[in-house]
C-alpha cells in the first residue's frame, strides 16, 4: 500500500480572523460585559482616589469623558437589544398565531379524520346520489313553472291584445259618434242657412278645388324626387357593400399581422427573459482573480512559493458578487449547542451546490496558473467530506484527526488535505458563499501565519503534476459550522473506483455560461429584427385597414345621408297624400254643404232628421264599445294576477333548485374532505410541528434577547452609576479648586488692605528707639528694613518717617530722645574716629564715651542700624 500523506491546514488568515470574529458577536459582548465592570470598578477607584489631592481636575474630566463615552455606547446597545428583543416579541407572538390557528386546523382535520369510516362515506355518498334525485326534481319544477309562466304571458298577452282591440273599436265608434253630432249640427245649420252662409260655401268649393290642384303637382313632384333618392340609397348600399368587404379583407390582414406581430414579441421576450437570466447568472458569478506572479520558482524552476509581494494586490482585487437567487434559498438554523445564537444546518443539495460552487472557482484558479490537475467533485467525494464532518467532535477549532481517520471507510485515501474555516452566521445560500468566499481569499492572500498552507492546497500545488484529478467536497460541521474543503486521492485502484461511482458530477463553467449568453444575446437580436419586421408589418397593415375604415366610414355617412333625404321624401309624400285625403274630403264636405245649403226645406229637415238617428245609433255603439273594453280590462287584469302568481311559482322552484345545488356542492365537498381525510390530517399535522418548531425557536430567541438586554440594561446600570461617581469626583475637585480660588482671592485683598493700610501707617525714630503714631515704643521683634515696619511675624504693619504731625509723637519723641541725654557722658569725639555697631545698639546699652557720637550715628545711620537689626532676623527666619 501506497504511504498516504495528510495534510491538515486551520484557517488563520485575516479574512478568516474577522469571520471569526463576526460569528463570535455574541461572545465580543460578553467580554465587552466585563470590561464594564471592570471599568465600574475603575471608577470607584477613581472616586477613591479623587479624595486624595493628587488627583487633578483634567484627569477627574478624562475619566468624566471615559465614563459618558461608555455609558453612551451601553445606551446605544440597550436601544438596539431593546429593538431585538421587540422584534423577537412579535416573532413570537405571531408565531404563537400561527400555532392556534394550526392548532384548529388540526383539530378540525383530527375530528374530520375520525368521522372518515366507510360507513359515513357512505352515507355521505347516498346523500349525493339522493340529492340528485332532489335536484333533478327540483329541475323539472323549474321547467314546469317556467312553462306555466309563458302560459300564462301568452294570456296576458291575448288578453292585453283584445283590450287594446276594444280600446281601439271604443274610439272609432266614439270618433263616429263625434261626426255623427258633427254632420247634425250641420244639417240642424243648415236648416237656418242664408244667402251668405251660401255665399260661403261656394267659395269654400272653389279654394278647396283649388288646394287638391296643388297638392296633387306637390304629389308628383315628391314622387319624382323620392324614386331619385331611392336610386342614391342603392347606390350607396352598393358602396358600403363594396367599402364592407374591402375593410374585412383589410381587417383580417391586420389582425394576422397582429398574430405575427405577437407571436415574435413573446419570442423576444423570452430570449430577453433567457438573455437577463443568464446576465444576472453571469453578473453573479464568483471568480478569484491571481495576481500576475503569485507563485514563484524554486531552485530548481518549479512552482512552489507563494510571491508575497503580490499577495495584497489579491485583496484588492476580489470582492464578492452577491447571488440573488443564492438570497432567496433558505438556510435552516438550530440553536448554538456551545453558547448563544445559532449555527446554519446545510442540507444534502445544498452541500452539493456549494462544493461545485466552489469547485468552479478553485479550477479557474488552476487554469489561471496554468495547472493541469483540476477538481473533480463525485457522491464519494461529497460522502467523504460529509463524513469528516458529521464525525468531528473535537472542541477546538481544528482538525478532528479521528474522524479524517475514519474517513476511510468512505474510500481509502493516499492523499488528503483539508482546509477549515471558522464558523460564520448564515440565513441563506448568498450568506453561506459570501462566508466562503471570504475565508478563501484569507486562505489565497492573507496566510503567512499558516505558513501558506492553505494556499498551497487551495491553488492546486500540492496535487499539481502529481495526480491525474483532485478530489474534492465541501461540508460544514453540524455542531460548530466550521465549513471543511477536503481534497483526496484514492490509494489503488479498487478506492478511485470507489470513488468514481456514479460518475463526475458536472462543475459550473463560467467560460461555458458566458458563452450561452453570448449565443441568447445573438438569437435575442434575431428575435429583434423578426420582431422590427413584424411590428412594421402590423403598422403598415394598420395603415391600410385604416384607409379602409374610412372608406367603410364614408360610405355608411353616404349611406345615412341618402336614407335620410329618401326617408324624408317617403314622409312627406305621405304627408302629402293624407293632406290630398283630407282636401278631397274637405272638398268633398263643401260640395255636401252647398248642396245642403241650396236644398229645399223639406229636404233639410229629412236631413237633420237622419243625422238625429245616425248621432242616436252611433252613441249606442259608444256606450257598447265602453262595456266591451270594460270586460277586456278585467280579462287583462286577471291574466296578469295569474302571471304574476305564475312568475313567484317560478322564482320559488329557481330557489329551491339552487339550494339544492349548494347543497350537493357541501355534500360533494365532504365527501372529497373525508376521501382526503388522512392526506389532510398529515398535512395539517405537519403545519402544526412546524409552526410549533418556529413557536420554540422564537421563544427561545425571545428568550435570549430578553437575556441580552437585562444584561444590556445592568450594564447600562453600572456605567451610569461609574458616570455618575466620575462626575462626582469632577464636581468635588471644581468645588475644592473654587474654595481654593475663593481664599485666594480673599488673602490678595486682605493682603492689599493690609499693605494700604501699612503704607498709610506711620512710625517714627526716637533716639535709638522706634514709636509708633500713638508714640508708644513698639516691641523689640519689630523690623525696619528700607523703611518699612514689619512685627514679630514679619508682616509688613508700616513705615518710618521724620515727618511729625503729631504733638503726641513730637513730645514722645523728646522725652525718649531727653531720657537718653541725661544718661550719657559727654566725650570729645574726633571728626572721623571709628565707632563700633554694637555701641550704637538701641536698648543693649552703650559702651560709648561721647553720647554726640551716639546720637550722630543713632541721628545718621537709623537707616543702617534699622538695616542690620533687619539682616539679623532674616537670617533667623
């Protein structure tokens, strides 16, 4: 057996690194939750040591500003806990929702379930087959009433039909009755006729003749005029004809070039939809650009180093693309089993698309360098890794050394190497790769900690010129969500057949995809012009029809014009025939009455005797006529009762019908509930697992962004409490400082009091001694230096001057100055002889001989016995 080699590479690069850290979010807070109390610690120090004068006002502000900066930022994470933690709330509450109504849902199916025995499906099918019945019945209710309805309109319509017959024999006898009074009147009138009257009647005669002459050439004329019009409307009959057809022909030709027209749109928008498809494919595609020169040569002219100097320039150049579709494809998460959060849950497939997604890249990685030894991805692949992984149990995060072991119950190996990366927080598929493809560009351009072993095995080197392919899978450890690339070669021949089984799963091509987008964005032009063509088409078809139309349109407006006048001349000629009528018989009246006017007495009266029985006749008819349209409106009235009756006999049999149909529809729709009784407890079964799954893990993140934000809130807590105390250190300092300002200013104006009080204070020299304003002799420790006074506490109280204003003084300053005199010895003294200090002492005595040349120096040289007295206690202090 071949010796196998194993490689084991942890991830430890900077991309990685920062993976780490993002996925570990929840652990960065509570370290962050230390370091406030360990700052709130910090700052009951602070406050200790604020007591202590060694603390200063800047250093108390710094630790003000510390305190405010982090109390701030608690702030900020209590607001954003407090937003989870809401968010999280309505998770659960809408959560709990869902589970009630799965809840009755699964109720109602569970219930529904029971009541599903063949007995009730049979029951509910001799419902069916019973209500059918019902229907069919109900059917030929309706029919029947229906029928008896149009009976029943027939009568109402016979019995309307003689009503209106008597109405209309009503008034003919009641219009013959009028003219029957008319031609009584008229005979009774003309039974009083005179000569004028006579007169009249001739002329009536004559201008009636005279307007059926008229009349009858207006006949003719309008005659003449009307077969003229009649000959227009034909004619325009035969132009709309003609238009008619012309617009149909032009109308199916549009609306076949309409078809075309629409059938090469929804071409092109396919190969759009084809051509956007494959572009948003090709947009998101994920590719790792080498940098020129990123692998050097040994001694010995083969690849082997990774060339640091480019390693940045990889960086920079390579930046995720985001997947869309990757965003809509779900990633199921569980509850972190080793601390907060959760960890992703890849399942089978998707396990399957994210090692071929990554194997695309690591091959164009290898074509990029020229390798010819690429990644082949098969189930036993994809069972190897998947194995690793489900078997890991170390705790740390590194290889699991047993569980590669094991491995090789899978396929037997010569060769593996694994790359791990850290655990990351995922939702989707585009979060899982956007991870991935992070930590390889950590693992390719950022792995000096790991001794480019990553790199080495992700760019191909380590399989390169070696083995004939590279197998690969990726998976993640269910427990952690570290993602593990594995990479392997069988031992012998018996393991690559093993891990052959089922052949190569095909890899992704971004050459292949680019490709097939450049071949959709051909056809999509073809689609274009064809589509061009035929839109062109449509719109020169639609010119024509629209020629057509208004050839069409035309021609009905010639068409209307021509019945019009034609309709018109019908209408008068009719008018004008009714009007010849009615002058015949207006002529014909004038001639009966000239006649009646010029005819006997005798024969007058035999007239009105007529017209009296003809009026008598035709008012019996009348009142006939009346009882005869009587009795036809109580016909009328009864078959319309009956019709109505009729109508609610219909309407009523309709209503029972459609009951009797719902009915059926609730009856067939148990039945099919109860058919599909068990399918339906399944499903309703399952909605309530998962919505009670989504329930827990709601509660569950409730429950832990409840945790997060107490833990927010105490640490809020102690960082307003540290602000607090900081603030107090600060205030206290200020107020110390202030009262310190406060004195000070107090003694500089005591000071300047005391020193214009000094300055305005006199003393004065008598003898060897020194009086005050009041000429008392001040006390011994008393000090003159240039002039000024200063006590036994060296306080400046005053100055001497010879200036007396004062009689007390003056008198004090003789007596003292008296006193001395009358105790001295009188001594010649020679002009420039030399005199001790110490004899000219006040008040130690004087060993002096001449008292002038005591009271000469005392007189000449105050200013120097004040000035030695005055270096003496200096020296002293």
């Amino acid at each position: 057996m071949k010796e196998k080699v194993v490689k084991k590479l942890a991830t430890a690069a900077l991309v990685s690194g920062a993976m780490l850290l993002a996925a570990n979010k929840q652990s960065t807070v509570q370290a962050a939750d230390l370091n406030v109390k360990d700052n709130s610690n910090e700052a009951q120090s602070e406050e200790q040591k604020a007591q202590q004068p060694e603390v200063t006002k800047d250093q108390a502000q710094a630790d003000v500003n510390k305190a405010q900066s982090e109390r701030d930022e608690a702030k900020s994470q209590v607001n954003e806990a407090q937003k989870n933690a809401d968010n999280a709330n309505k998770e659960v509450a809408n959560a709990q929702s869902q589970v009630e109504q799965a809840t009755k849902a699964n109720d109602a199916a569970q219930e529904l379930q029971k009541q599903a025995t063949p007995e009730h499906i049979n029951d509910v099918k001799a419902n069916i087959t019973s209500q059918n019945e019902v229907i069919a019945n109900h059917t030929d209710a309706v029919k029947q009433a229906q029928n008896d309805v149009n009976q029943k309109q027939d009568a109402r319509s016979n019995a309307q039909q003689q009503l209106d017959s008597a109405k209309e024999a009503e008034a003919k006898r009641q219009a013959e009755a009028d003219q029957a009074k008319k031609a009584l009147d008229e005979a009774q009138a003309n039974a009083n006729a005179t000569q004028a009257e006579i007169n009249k009647a001739v002329q009536n005669v004559t201008d009636a003749e005279n307007k059926v002459t008229d009349t009858q050439k207006a006949i003719q004329n309008e005659t003449a005029n009307k077969n003229k019009l009649a000959t227009d409307v034909k004619n325009a009959e035969t132009a709309i004809d003609r238009a008619s057809k012309d617009a149909d022909a032009k109308d199916a030709a549009l609306t076949q070039a309409r078809q075309k027209s629409n059938a090469a749109k929804t071409e092109l928008d396919e190969a759009q939809g084809k051509v956007n498809d494959l572009q948003a494919k090709v947009d998101s595609i994920n590719t790792i650009i080498m940098p020129k020169g990123y692998l050097k040569a040994n001694k010995w002219g083969a690849l082997a180093y990774i060339n640091t100097d480019v390693t940045n320039e990889g960086l920079k150049l390579n930046h995720y693309k985001n997947d869309s579709a990757a965003e809509k494809e779900e990633v199921k998460n569980i509850p972190n089993p080793h601390g907060v959060g959760t960890i992703p849950q890849l399942s089978d497939l998707q396990t399957k698309e994210l090692t071929l997604w990554v194997a695309g890249i690591l091959n164009d990685i290898r074509s990029q360098l020229g390798f010819k030894t690429h990644i082949v991805v098969t189930n036993t692949s994809l069972a190897y890794s998947k194995y690793i992984a489900d078997h890991s149990t170390i705790s740390t995060f590194d290889h699991d050394d047993a569980a590669i072991a094991a491995a090789d119950s899978v396929v037997n190996t010569s060769i593996m190497n694994e790359s791990l990366t850290s655990n990351f927080p995922a939702y989707n598929m585009d979060d899982v790769k956007q991870a991935v493809y992070s930590h390889i560009l950590g693992m390719l351009f950022a792995d000096a900690d790991s001794n480019w072993g990553h790199a080495l095995h992700l760019c191909g080197l380590n399989f390169e010129e070696t083995y004939p392919v590279e197998y690969f899978g990726v998976s993640m450890r269910p427990d952690t969500g570290y993602v593990l690339l594995d990479s392997f070669y069988p031992l012998d021949a018996k393991a690559k057949a093993k891990a052959d089984e089922g052949g190569y799963i095909e890899i992704p091509n971004s050459n292949s995809l680019r490709s097939e987008l450049a071949t959709a964005k051909t056809e999509l032009a073809s689609k274009q012009s064809a589509y061009d063509t035929a839109n062109a088409a449509t719109q020169s078809a639609a010119q024509v029809y629209n020629v057509a139309a208004r050839k069409l349109s035309d021609a009905n407006q010639a068409y209307t014009s021509a019945k019009d006048a034609y309709d018109s001349a019908e209408i008068n000629l009719v008018k004008l025939n009714q009007s010849l009528s009615n002058l015949n018989s207006t002529l014909e009246n004038a001639k009966n009455t000239y006649a009646n006017l010029t005819a006997s007495t005798s024969e007058k009266q035999k007239k009105v005797s007529e017209a009296t029985n003809n009026y008598n006749s035709a008012q019996t008819k009348v009142n006939e006529a009346k009882k005869n349209t009587a009795k036809a409106q109580q016909l009328v009235d009864k078959a319309q009762s009956e019709l109505d009756h009729a109508k609610a006999q219909l309407s009523q049999a309709q209503a029972n019908l459609e009951q009797s149909q719902d009915k059926l529809s609730s009856l067939e729709k148990e039945l099919t509930d109860l058919q599909n009784a068990d399918s339906n407890a399944t499903k309703t079964s399952q909605k309530l697992v998962a919505a009670t799954t989504k329930l827990n893990d709601a509660r569950e993140l409730s429950e832990n962004m409840n945790e997060k934000l107490a833990e927010a809130k105490s640490t809020l807590a102690e960082r307003e409490t540290a602000l607090t105390n900081a603030k107090t250190v600060l205030a206290k300092i200020e107020k110390e400082e202030a009262a310190k300002a406060a004195v000070k200013k107090a003694q500089e104006e005591a000071a300047k009091t005391t020193k214009e009080k000094a300055e305005n204070t006199n003393f004065y020299k008598a003898g060897d001694k020194l009086i005050n304003d009041k000429g008392q002799i001040v006390p011994s420790g008393y000090t003159v230096l240039s002039g000024k006074v200063y006590d036994e506490n060296g306080s400046f109280i005053g100055v001497v001057t010879d200036k007396v204003q004062s009689r007390v003084v003056a008198h004090a300053i003789s007596r003292i100055e008296a006193k001395e005199a009358s105790i001295s010895k009188t001594v010649y003294v020679p002009k420039h002889a030399k005199v001790k200090s110490s004899s000219v002492l006040p008040t130690t005595g004087s060993s002096s001989d001449s008292i002038i040349g005591a009271l000469g120096l005392a007189i000449a040289s105050v200013g120097s016995i004040l000035g030695l007295a005055s270096s003496k206690k200096k020296e002293e202090r």
